[in-house]
C-alpha cells in the first residue's frame, strides 16, 4: 500500500541476530546484520494488519546446557544477547 512514491518501512535498530519479518503472513525477508529495514508497502492492506518479528539466534543456548560451552573457563552460562536488543521503527519514507 504505497501513497505515490511513499513506502512503509520497518525498522529494527539492533536484534541478536538474524530477523525476519511477517506482514499478513508473507515474508518481508531476512537480514542478518544491523539495523534491520524491511520495504513492507506492498504487504500493508487497508485496515487491520498482522506483523511478526521473528529473531534466530546461535545455537549457544542449546550448547551451554547440553555440553557446559563455557565450562572450560569456568562458567556455564550464555554469554551472547537474545532477541530484539534495539527499537523497532514503523514509518513512511520517500
């Protein structure tokens, strides 16, 4: 849904670490590096939208408690950041 040569824009600032994006159940993409700009204009209907925002992380999680990663150093915890750490952004840009 375009006004012109306007665009609806999700942004994710920052998100451990790959994003994809959902508007009305199709895929707006998948990035991997931040910040994160989806072009969702030709996935926005008029009225009410679904929007999902989905973060894959590292398998660190899974590793910490099924081998202790980081029991060599003497700690078994995750070390890393999970999910969106930044702002998530919805705008109209030219």
């Amino acid at each position: 849904m375009t006004h012109g040569d306007e665009k609806i824009v999700l942004e994710v600032t920052d998100a451990a670490e790959g994003v994809e994006v959902f508007v009305n159940g199709h895929s707006a993409g998948i990035q991997i590096v931040a910040p994160y700009f989806f072009d969702i204009s030709s996935l926005v209907i008029e009225g009410e939208n679904t929007l999902v925002i989905e973060v894959v992380t590292t398998l660190e999680r899974e590793a910490v408690h099924l081998y202790g990663i980081n029991a060599q150093m003497g700690e078994n915890k995750i070390s890393s950041l999970s999910g969106i750490t930044g702002y998530v952004k919805l705008y109209q840009s030219k």
